[in-house]
C-alpha cells in the first residue's frame, strides 16, 4: 500500500495549521504550526489502522473533488501510488461532503487526541 494518510485543521486569524499523518504502518506524527515539523507521537494498533485505511478506500478519497476554503477550515489528504488527493471543508460546506468523510475525520480526530493524552 504505501498509504499516507495527512488530516488537521488551520486557518482563523493567525493562520496556524494543526497537522497529523497517518502512515500505513500504524505510526502517527504531530506538525504543530510552532515547530513545522513532524514528530512521532504514537503507533495505531493493526486493527484499528487497518479499519481506518479500509475507510479510505470505501469512501475513494483519491476521487473525491472538494476544496471549499473558508476562514477556519479542516482537511483530509491521502498520499500513495495513485497520487495525491487532498479534501478540505469549513462549517459551511461540511454538509456537501460525500458521506462517510466527516465521519472518518472524527475518527482521527478522536485517535489524535488520545495520542496527545
């Protein structure tokens, strides 16, 4: 597979981006704004890494066109040997989302914060 899976937020007045990545191997790195650069801060367990990789490929995150940027904004990015695709939404258009993409943003956002616990 060779999976990447990138997903964050950003933007509002200072512009800061909160970035994480997934790898295929069930490593999680952290690129907080300040420091720009990404650090280890956990490894997924096989299975649950596995559902979640499962969840890309279900949803065709390599097809899915949306880039609706707003001020505050959140992100989806899949990188592998298809290429590179990259899914962004605000508040507003989260709604137009194909179904599944919020859920699986959720997903990470919940194992991001258990890392950072």
């Amino acid at each position: 597979m060779g999976y990447e899976l990138y997903f964050g937020s950003g933007g509002g007045a200072t512009g800061e981006i909160n970035a994480y990545c997934l790898l295929d191997n069930g490593r999680l790195y952290h690129r907080p704004t300040k420091t720009g650069e990404f650090f280890l801060v956990d490894r997924i367990p096989k299975r649950r890494r596995n559902d979640l990789f499962w969840q890309v490929d279900n949803l065709d995150l390599f097809g899915v066109q949306f880039l609706e940027h707003e001020n505050r904004f959140r992100f989806l990015q899949i990188k592998g040997q298809e290429g590179v695709n990259r899914v962004m939404w605000g508040d507003r258009t989260a709604s137009q989302l194909p179904d599944g993409i919020t859920d699986l943003y959720k997903e990470l956002q919940v194992i991001a914060a258990e890392s950072r616990d």
